[in-house]
C-alpha cells in the first residue's frame, strides 16, 4: 500500500476542546466587560461620591410622597421602594426602632438638595407634599 493512503484519522478530544472554548469565551468575556461602576454619581476631585442613601423610616408611604412631590422617580426591585434623583437613588426602608439620638457625630450629619429656585420649588413642593392633605405642616 502506498505511503499517501495510509491516511490517520485525527483524533477527537472533546473535552480539551469545550475547555478551551469555555476559556476563551471567559476571557473575551471579561474584556469586552469594561469597568461597571455601582454609584451614578461622579467622583469629586478628591475621589468621593455618594450614589445612595438609605432612609429608615416609620412611615414608608411619607417618604415616597414626599419625594415624588420633590420629582423623584419611584422604582420597586424586588418589592423594596428605591427613589429615584439625578446622580442619587435613596433606598427606603421600615423600620420600627426607636432611634438613639440625632445625626450629630454621624459620618452624614444632614442631607441636601441643589435646585435652581428654592421658592419655586418650596411653593411647589407645598401644594403637593402629602401633609397638606392632612392641613398641617409638620414640625
């Protein structure tokens, strides 16, 4: 028999091939990724950021009319309310203790937000705010 028709059959190795391609496809994976940031917000020029906060709270439904009547934009992932700002989202959560003082000392002493006319937005935030509904301001 001739040299050229003793022809080999290559052989088969599934299992080194489906490695291969699951380490090739991890690691195409991990470069087409990119870098995921967690907070929506900009890192000032010193590297700090705050993205959210959470709100723990007695009265849940409050909160979020309140924010809604500041333009928050309300989401529920997995049943738990999660207002909505530009740059922040603020985690609302129950919670029925009593709490053990003021935010003197903390690490966040107060919260603010930036707005182009505070008048405007005071007078708008009245007539929408929940507590005019029950015809008191609160303290």
């Amino acid at each position: 028999m001739p040299a050229f028709a003793q022809a080999t059959v290559p052989t088969v190795r599934p299992i080194r091939n489906l490695r291969w391609w699951i380490g090739a496809l991890l690691f195409a994976s991990t470069l087409a990724a990119g870098t995921a940031a967690a907070q929506p917000a900009p890192f000032n020029e010193t590297g700090v950021t705050m993205g959210h906060w959470h709100l723990i709270s007695k009265d849940v439904e409050a909160n979020k009319k309140i924010f809604l009547a500041m333009s928050g934009k309300l989401f529920m992932p997995g049943g738990n309310p999660v207002m909505m700002f530009p740059g922040i989202y603020i985690n609302l959560n129950l919670g029925t203790e009593k709490g053990d003082g003021g935010s003197q000392g903390s690490v966040v002493n107060h919260v603010g937000f930036i707005v182009n006319n505070v008048q405007e937005r005071v007078a708008q935030w009245k007539l929408l705010a929940p507590w005019r509904l029950k015809g008191s301001m609160p303290k």
